[in-house]
C-alpha cells in the first residue's frame, strides 16, 4: 500500500501534522510505504487556469515543486490530506494542492462520464483540525471538497474531525482523536 500524505499547516508539529503522524506511524506498522510532503516547505504556485491540462497534455504544465507532490498522487493508492482551518477554510497551501488537482480531470469532465485520469478506488483520508470549539462552525468544509475529491474517483473517505484544538501539537494529548487516526490507518490497509 503507497500513501501519500500532505499536511497544509505550516506548523510542522501543528495539530493537523500531529494527527497525520500518527497515522503514518500507524499504516507504517502495518506494512505501507508512506511519503510525507509539508505544502509548507515546498516551492508552489496555484493553478493558473492556463488550460495547458486540458489542451496541450495530460497533466498540469507548471513547473514548481507541485509537479512532484501531483505525480506521488497519481501514483498513490492512498491520500491524507491535513489541513488546520484558517478564515474558514483549509489553509492556503491545502487550498494551492486542492486547486491544482483539476489537472487530474479528464478535458471533456463535464460531458465524459469517466471524469477522472486517476485511476479509481483510491482511498482518502480528510483530517481537519480547528480551534473553534463550536463543532457546527466550518463543519461544511469537508462536504465541499469532498464532492471534487469524489468527481477524482477517492472513494470510500474518512474524515478525522478535532475542534476546539490550538496549542500546536495538542491533538496528541486526546485519545479519542488518537484512535482515529489509528481507525483510519487500518481501514486505510485492509483496502
């Protein structure tokens, strides 16, 4: 099993990147091969809607270090994606992957009924933290970008959910979010 997991927040011990690690740290012990990329670290730009994916080739024509994180995606049977909700939404690295990943439609997506050049049944892990204790704040942000998640062909998605969480690095201190990342991961390998 390849998973790739991409965590958003810049803080690299930050809450989303705790909870990410130890799902690593669980699919690890259960035989994956895991590839970390920080969207923080790296060197990357939006999509800028140049139609290059759609019209020249078959995957997005910006050179930055995205162009590796979309191929490991490609290839992966398995995506987490971490991200802390900022202003509302996923951060603005989560954002910068999310939006690039209309590379991997198919051109003709809103006529073809296989929308997708990934290939299907991959599975998704969506791990969202918050420091807004209130559960009903930005409980929408999953539901909308699991919508083009699933026109991608992820299917079968956990969502791993920690509100009312700020200290960086908190999140390892609750059990109850400790074991979901330990569910996930094994829900994740028996795929």
């Amino acid at each position: 099993m390849n998973i790739v997991v991409l965590t958003g927040s810049p803080r690299k011990k930050g809450n989303s990147a705790t909870l990410a690690a130890r799902f690593v740290e669980k699919a690890e012990s259960l035989g994956a091969e895991t590839r970390t990329f920080h969207l923080n670290n790296l060197s990357i730009k939006g999509c800028q809607a140049c139609g290059g994916c759609k019209t020249k080739k078959d995957h997005c024509v910006v050179k930055d270090d995205m162009s590796d994180v979309l191929d490991a995606v490609r290839r992966c049977d398995a995506l987490v994606l971490a991200t802390p909700v900022y202003f509302g939404d996923v951060s603005a690295q989560m954002k910068m992957f999310i939006d690039r990943t209309y590379s991997y439609l198919v051109p003709d997506f809103l006529t073809n009924p296989n929308l997708s050049r990934l290939e299907p049944g991959k599975r998704l892990v969506f791990i969202q933290t918050q420091a807004q204790e209130n559960e009903d704040l930005f409980s929408d942000i999953y539901p909308k970008y699991e919508m083009f998640l699933n026109m991608m062909g992820f299917k079968d998605n956990i969502l791993i959910r920690a509100c009312g969480v700020s200290e960086a690095g908190e999140t390892a201190a609750i059990p109850e979010l400790l074991e979901q990342a330990d569910a996930a991961a094994a829900s994740v390998m028996k795929s």
